[in-house]
C-alpha cells in the first residue's frame, strides 16, 4: 500500500536488500549538511530516516535545487539505492547502512523559518503547543500517537470479538454526575436553557442496557471542568464499557486480555494474567493507598495495639500508630527532609527510630518505649522505621505517600516492571464535612454489595459498594461497578444523598422511570485511555499522548481557544456577559520571540505570528438574560 505517484517505498524502508534498486521518496528535510560539492540530506517520514546524496557531478539540476533546501522543506527524491562505504556507515540508524543516490529532486513545499529545532531538547511547552503541527513531527509524538491508534485498534477488535456494540452517544446532553463541574453549552432554540456536556454516558450506557443492547462499548470523550493538575486534562477519552446481566469475572477476564494484548502487540512485553486482586480495605491497610504501586515491597504495617499504653503520648492518643521499615540507615538530613514532605501529607511531624550497622538504636523517642514496643518495632541492623500517629485515614495518606516516595528515592522500583491489579469492594458513600451530607464514591447509580443490599442507607459509613478499580505501577486505569437496577433502591440511594423528591424527577427523572420499565441487571466499567497511553509508552507529560491537547489552563495556543463570540451571537443566545467577566479576562499572552533559524542560515528574530486570544483565560461568566 505503499506505493502511490508520490513515492515508490516510505524513507524508513531502506535496507541493504533494496540495494540497486530504484525508489521515489517523499517527506521532510530533518537535516541538510552542505559540502560545497556533495549535499546530504536526511529525508524523514512518519516510518523514518533516509539520507539522500546529492552528487553535482551525477544530478546537477537536483544540486542546484538542493542548496536552497532548508529544514522541514517537502520534498521528493528519485534516485537509485547505494550502499555507504564502511567508514561512513551509521549503525544508529536503521537505515544507516545505505543512501539514495539522487537523480532528480523537487521541492515540493517550503517552510518559513522555525519557531524551535524538531531535535532541541526542553523547548517552552507553550510554544509547542503553538506550533502543535511542527512538535507532532518529533519522533517521541510520532511515537506516541502511533501506538494510541494502535491500542485503540487493538481495544476494538478485542471488544467486537466479544459482541460489544460499538453505540455513539450524545455530547450535548444532561447534568451526568461524576465529581467534576459541568460544561454548558447554552442553547439558541431554547434561551436561557444550557446543554451539559457529559462527564461521561454513564446514564445513556444504563439506557442502552435497558434498551435490550445487551453489551455496549465506545471509545468516549468525556468533558469535566477541573482546575488542572498535572496529571487532569478537561476532555479524557475513555474506553466505556456496560453488560447486561453481567458476570464479574467474564468482565475481569475481558478486560485482563485485552491489556495482555495490548502490551504484547504494542510493546512485546507479556503481562501474567489472571491480575491479582485486593479489596480496598486490604489496599488500604498494606499500602496506604487505593491504587497502591505493587512493584515494590515497603508494606504499612499497624502497631496501634502495642502502643496503646505507650508512654509517648503521641502514641497513645492518636486513633492508629502505624509505620514503615525503610531498608536503609537515614541520616539526619534525610529524616528533615522527609519529615517536611510528612508535614505536606498532612502529617504533626515523623517520629522514627533509626538502626545502625551495628544494630544500636538511634532515636529521640527511643527512651519513652517500652520493651514491647521497641521489639514490635525491631529492625534489621541499618534500616529506618518511620511512624505515623494520627486517625487512620491520615496515617495512610501519609506512610502511602512516603512509600511511593521512597519506592522511588530509593530504587525500589523496577522499571520494566508491569503489575496490574483490581482494587474491590470500595465503600460506597463518604462524607462532605464542609457541605454537611453524604456523596457517593463512584457515582450514585452503583449498588452496593450482596450483604449491603437492604441495610446500605442504615450505615451508610461502612457500606460497601460492588465497584472496582483497575491499577499499573501506582496508576489508577479507571474503575466501573455493578449497578442499581431497581427504581426503589435507586430512589433511596438519592435520597441518602440528600437529593428531594422533586430533584430526583427533573435530574433523573428519565433514569427512575426507564429502571421501572424492565431493567436488566447490568454493571460496567470505563478506562483511561490517555493514561493507558502513557504507561504503555512510559511518557510522563499527560499532554504528549494528545495530538492537540489544550495547556494547563485550559487553553489552546494554537487556535486561540477558548475565544470571544460576536454580540451577535451573545444576543441570539440571550446572553450578556457581566462587568466581571470582561474585567478579569488576560490579554492575550504569546510565547516570547525567539531567535530561530533555519540551521545553516544565519540566525534572526522570529516574532510567533499572534492568535489574537487569551492564553490563560478565566473564561467569560455567563448569565442568562433577565432583560
Ligand atoms: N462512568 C464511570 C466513570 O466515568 C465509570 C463506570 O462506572 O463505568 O468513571
């Protein structure tokens, strides 16, 4: 499928068996080194690299045309395939053993000058994003890409081999509560009436179950306006999955093929499944954390028994004392730094007890323990043990996140390692003290567990919810549940949450009365699939496995979005936009100028070309018109 008019074989096709042969190649100029007489030029493609030779003696015509050759110039090669002399080949490149020898050369496009180099190393993410289509070229993004459409290929077959329907649900919709803020998009037919894009289709999945479609499946794109992170971006696609009647472990054993699938076509790398599994209690307790990185050891353990009667007060009166055994003697300087890191968690302060080579103890609290204790506690000569005192839930908080720090400060971790897991059985509500009510830890349409059925709304602090969380390397995958299917158990569960009568109808109304008219027993799952991507291509930055992801506040350098709309349209909509919003909006803020320069020009000043809208924009407060 190669072959086209344009070319004959992709630049990364090159090899010694296709010597004398002749090709026609078509791409970018990555590189060109100009030696008075010869030309070099590395002739790059989305398959790789050729180098191309261009002698004046042999192709004077394509010469000539190749000293006005710059970085990033289309252009399109004929020539016959050579193989390099010994002394010149380059065994970096997978085609470094040969060289096209040009006939006859075209430029086929040019390039203005570049913002930044495609291989400068820590070019500002801003001016990247600016120029997504000359950052996409980069080899680590053309990487990157390729193996999200790959996985995704490899999701659908895996998914249609096993009778799911590929459903498209709306994206202007609803309210569908998942946690996060609502975008609204106001609607002209109606004004003064706003569609909701979905956090996810959790409720038209449910809808497609009680419509008889027995199992769904859609690579989905959610919208959630978060304040960003890091690791958040504000549209997440996600593999979305539903099944009627549904079978834990047939969903488990899905899913664990797939990923099996997925690493070994992918990356070649075979994952042992079945996955181990651990209830979030269980989680919680050994490691801290509800998506614990089981690639390493360094488990909590619980000493709030021994220490009951201790005679350090911090002990004795925290709620759980619980601690980690670090194989390693900390000096003072690592203990300060970790016990500001504890402070950042949460934490009073990290009391501790240090083991020398020798076995000697080295502690200020050393004193306050009694022999009990101090065996509990009793470590390996030159390891640390440190502690954490407080309720249960800061305890874990602050040992989990001294254990992945460790994990990783210490080389615990190995880092081809893949360890897959399932977390179960997560409790079902917990509290919003600042708000005075009870929310859901999923979402407010999972059931809770078999022994949970009739009593969840009696107790609802030790509930337990039929959910589940897929986890890798300390990284939450996603995460679905077995849901309510029976109208009066729903109604109850929104009831708990403090919902009246009235917001369950013009909320859910639709939901309560499709579970009244047959509803199977169903349940699901969703999956990160940006996070997939990054944990199959080990890429930290969330934003480099998006082809076009918006910056950290939301915004698009490339497009200017989001931007201004004209009165016009704020009139259709029966919008106006208060004092507020116009006052607080940015000007527009551009990547500073940079010097660029084709690379063998000499250097001068590029001023990126305006977008004429804001970059960090707190966007426009919008209210319907009462006028
Ligand atoms: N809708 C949920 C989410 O997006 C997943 C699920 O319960 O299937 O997190």
């Amino acid at each position: 499928m190669t072959e086209t008019t344009w070319r004959t074989h992709m630049c990364g096709d090159a090899r010694p068996d296709h010597v004398g042969e002749t090709m026609i190649l078509a791409g970018w100029c990555a590189r060109r080194r100009d030696h008075g007489g010869l030309v070099f030029v590395d002739l790059r493609d989305r398959s790789g690299v050729t180098q191309l030779v261009i002698n004046p003696e042999l192709a004077p015509e394509a010469a000539a045309l190749a000293h006005q050759v710059r970085n990033e110039f289309v252009l399109r090669a004929e020539g016959t395939l050579v193989a390099r002399t010994a002394e010149t080949v380059n065994p970096n490149m997978p085609t470094g053993s040969v060289e096209l020898q040009v006939r006859a050369l075209e430029i086929v496009s040019r390039s203005t000058p570049l913002p930044f180099q495609l291989d400068e190393e820590n070019v500002d993410e801003t001016l990247r994003l600016r120029y997504r289509w000359l950052d996409l070229r980069r080899d680590k993004l053309q990487r990157n890409i390729g193996l999200r459409a790959q996985m995704v290929g490899i999701i659908r077959r895996e998914m249609e081999a096993a009778g799911f329907l590929d459903i498209q649900t709306p994206i202007l919709f609803k309210p569908t509560p998942e946690g996060a803020r609502d975008f609204v998009v106001p609607s002209r037919l109606q004004p003064g009436r706003f569609y909701a894009l979905p956090q996810s289709p959790q409720i038209l999945k449910q809808l497609t179950m009680v419509a008889g479609f027995d199992r769904y499946y859609q690579i989905a794109v959610c919208f959630r306006d978060e304040d960003l992170r890091a690791d958040r971006v504000q549209e997440i696609t996600q593999l979305d999955v539903e099944m009627s009647f549904p079978d834990q472990e047939l969903l488990f054993a899905l899913m664990e093929r797939m990923y099996a699938r997925i690493w070994e076509e992918c990356l070649g790398v075979q994952i042992e499944t079945p996955f181990p599994r651990l209830t979030f209690a269980e989680a919680d307790r050994r490691f801290g954390s509800d998506k614990p990185d089981t690639r390493f050891g360094l488990e909590l353990e619980d000493a709030t028994d021994v220490t009951r009667g201790s005679e350090f007060g911090v002990f004795a009166n925290a709620q759980a004392v619980r601690f980690l055994r670090v194989p390693q003697e900390l000096s003072r300087a690592d203990l300060a730094r970790l016990e500001e890191l504890a402070k950042e968690w949460g934490a009073k302060g990290l009391a501790y007890l240090v083991y020398d080579e020798e076995g000697e103890v080295r502690s200020p609290i050393a004193k306050f323990l009694s022999e009990d204790e101090l065996a509990r506690f009793r470590g390996d000569p030159a390891s640390t043990v440190l502690f954490a005192a407080d309720t249960w839930e800061a305890t874990s908080r602050v040992l989990g996140a001294l254990r992945s720090h460790l994990g990783d400060e210490l080389g615990l971790i190995d880092d081809d390692a893949f360890t897959f897991l399932w977390v179960t059985d997560f409790p079902m509500f917990e509290r919003d003290e600042e708000a005075g009510r009870w929310t859901a830890v999923h979402h407010p349409f999972t059931r809770p567990v078999a022994e949970w059925s009739d009593r969840f709304h009696d107790e609802p602090a030790n509930a337990l919810a039929h959910t589940y969380d897929l986890v890798v390397n300390g990284n939450e995958l996603g995460g679905g549940s077995f849901r309510i299917h029976e109208p009066e158990i729903q109604a109850k569960v929104f009831e708990l949450l403090g919902l009246t009568e009235e917001e369950q109808r013009t909320k859910f109304g639709f939901l309560l009365d499709a579970l009244a008219m047959g509803a199977p027993p169903h349940g699901g799952i969703a999956l990160g699939i940006d996070r997939m991507v990054m944990v199959l291509a080990s890429e930290p930055n969330l934003r480099d496995v998006i082809a076009f992801p918006k910056n950290q506040a939301g915004a698009d350098p490339m497009s200017g979005a989001p931007s201004d709309v004209t009165q016009e349209q704020l009139d259709e909509l029966g919008i106006r936009l208060t004092g507020v919003a116009s006052a607080v909006r940015p000007t527009a803020q551009e990547p500073a100028a940079r010097i660029t320069r084709h690379d063998d020009e000499a250097p001068h000043v590029q001023q990126p070309a305006p977008v004429g809208e804001p970059e960090a924009p707190t966007g426009p407060v919008m209210s319907p018109d009462d006028s």
